[in-house]
C-alpha cells in the first residue's frame, strides 16, 4: 500500500453549480416571479449558450464570486426590500454551500408579473 503525503489540496467549484445555487436562493425569495435572461445580452446568445439563458451571470475572480441576477417581480412587492433580500439570501446561500466569498451581488430587475385579469 503506497502511503501519499498530507498536504492542502485545491476545490475546484464549477461554475454551473454557482449559478444554480444563485439562481435556487433568489427563486426563494418571495415576491420573486422567475429569472429572465437579460435583454441586452440577447443577441450574444444567439450564438453562445452560457449563464445568460436562466438570468444569472456569474464570476470568479481571486476565489471570490461576483454575481449578476436578471429577475422579474410580482406586482404587488416593494421592489428595494425584495432586492435587498435576495442580495442577502443569495451570498448567505454561496458563503454557507461553498464557503466562498462573495464580491457582490447586482441585481436587475427585468419586468414585473402582473395577475392576469379573468373574463367574467
């Protein structure tokens, strides 16, 4: 049996699982309708796939994550406290799964969800 030396290793996080943590905590917030992909970032994916199509857009430099979330909101919330929460929800949920840092958060919000009025 060959005996390896102890020594610190490297974790490696994908950026995939980063962005599905992201994307799960703002989800969570209530007031939160769904993600939306960006509306200026609809040409470039056209011809790349990537982050952009599920409203998060995520970064990693110095093993510290920069995230951008492109949201949409139901009507009747108070816009600033909802970001504000999701700020919060989604560097609280990538400290405590990952154990890394966060940078910054920015969120946009893309639309609002309105209730759809039924015909009597």
């Amino acid at each position: 049996m060959t005996n390896y030396p102890a020594g610190p290793g490297k974790t490696t996080i994908a950026i995939d699982v980063l962005t599905t943590i992201a994307r799960l905590a703002a989800l969570n917030v209530p007031g939160v309708s769904r993600m939306c992909p960006p509306a200026g970032k609809a040409v470039k994916g056209l011809f790349r796939r990537g982050q952009h199509e599920d409203g998060t857009v995520i970064e990693v430099k110095d093993d510290t994550v920069y995230a951008d979330l492109y949201i949409v909101l139901l009507s009747d919330v108070n816009i600033r406290d909802v970001c504000r929460r999701v700020q919060s929800e989604v560097a609280r949920s990538i400290t405590d799964m990952v154990g890394m840092q966060v940078g910054r958060i920015n969120v946009h919000v893309e639309d609002i969800d309105y209730p759809q009025e039924t015909e009597a």
